[in-house]
C-alpha cells in the first residue's frame, strides 16, 4: 500500500522554498544573492507593526487588529511556494496585456496552491490531522487579505509597499543604480501620512 503523502512534510517543503526562493525583481536588476520571499515577508511583518504603532501615536483612528495584521502579514506570500515570485513582465508573458485578465489568472493560482495540501487519511499521523485543522484556518485568515477594504489588509499592502521601497533604497546605497525606480513606492509607501511621505522623499534625494 502506498503511503498517504503527509501534510506536516508538504507544510514544511512549502516554508523550505520560500526560504530558498530569490525575489525575481532584484535578480532582473543585477542583484546576486538578494533577499529571498522568506526575507521579505519578514520584513513586511516588522513594518506592518510599525505602521500600526506609527497610526497609534498619530492617533488614528480606527486602528487596525495588530494580532489580525501581523498574521496577515506573515501570510501574504505564502502561495508563492507554488507560483513562485512573478514579476509583472512575466505576468504580461504568460496571461496576456489585460490587468484584470492577469490579476484573475494568478488568483487563480494562488487558489489552487492550498488545494495541493494532501488531504488527511486514515493513514495520516496525529500531527497532519492537527496541522490540517491550522491550515484551514490559515487559508481562512489568508482570504481576508484579498479584501482590501479591511483595515488590516489595507495596512499590510502598505507595509509590503514600504518593505520593497526601503530594500530597493538599501541595495541603491549598496551600489545597484537600477533599484532606483523603485521610488516610485513613495506614495504607496506611505499612504495618509504625510509626513512619512516627506521622510521617504528625503530618503531617496
């Protein structure tokens, strides 16, 4: 009999890649060796706090779920296991010049990714049936983030903004003159704050 495939090893395949798998826009611009999706979900995750904290202190209001935001956060790039990180030239490539053509055809995709999850068994260990009920879950939470409407995934779209501008500003520094037209985030970057704005405007002049 063949053994049921086990979801505690796909989960942990899935993390392995992400881990491994390079962001594409800095390999086309002539970065070796840059941040993996991994890295960059850290980093959205660190600045997906501060912006929160930043909204509090400002004294915005209504405030995001700091718990809801974090995890969406470190979500967000998870089905990229199985896509892999497209960039939008690649995107033009496989699923033609129509945006909302494109942006169908990767959720699409993305929907798929969580389908791959081997299905728990009678063969299946205690900690696949554990794990399985988590992944539901997670799949759940990972749904809102297509909901921009939410504060929470509003917050974390621009933390993942301001985590791509601030790497893009760092590998400028380091000697890579194409990250510049990453400044273009700026705006993205930093949403209503104004005065962010301005600090990442003096950041980049």
């Amino acid at each position: 009999m063949t053994q049921a495939p086990s979801l505690t090893l796909w989960l942990s395949e899935q993390l392995a890649l992400l881990k491994q798998l390079p962001r594409t826009g800095w390999l086309h611009r002539g970065v070796p060796s840059p941040e993996s999706v991994a890295s960059h979900s850290y980093g959205v995750i660190f600045w997906t706090w501060w912006l929160i904290y930043r909204a509090e202190q400002r004294g915005a209001s209504p405030l995001p779920d700091l718990q809801k935001a974090l995890l969406l956060a470190l979500l967000h790039d998870l089905p990229e296991a199985g896509t892999g990180d497209l960039v939008p030239r690649q995107r033009k490539l496989l699923f033609g010049e129509d945006k909302s053509t494109r942006d169908k055809a990767i959720r699409d995709a993305e929907d798929r990714f969580w389908d791959e999850a081997p299905p728990i068994t009678e063969q299946s260990t205690g900690l696949d049936k554990a794990l399985s009920d988590f992944l539901q879950h997670t799949h759940t939470l990972w749904l809102t983030l297509q909901d921009k409407d939410t504060p929470e995934a509003r917050i974390v779209k621009q933390a993942d903004k301001l985590d791509c501008l601030l790497q893009a500003l760092f590998y400028y520094e380091k000697g890579y003159p194409q990250a510049r037209e990453f400044s273009r985030l700026i705006d993205q970057a930093a949403g209503d704050d104004q005065e962010l704005r301005e600090l990442l405007q003096q950041a980049w002049s």
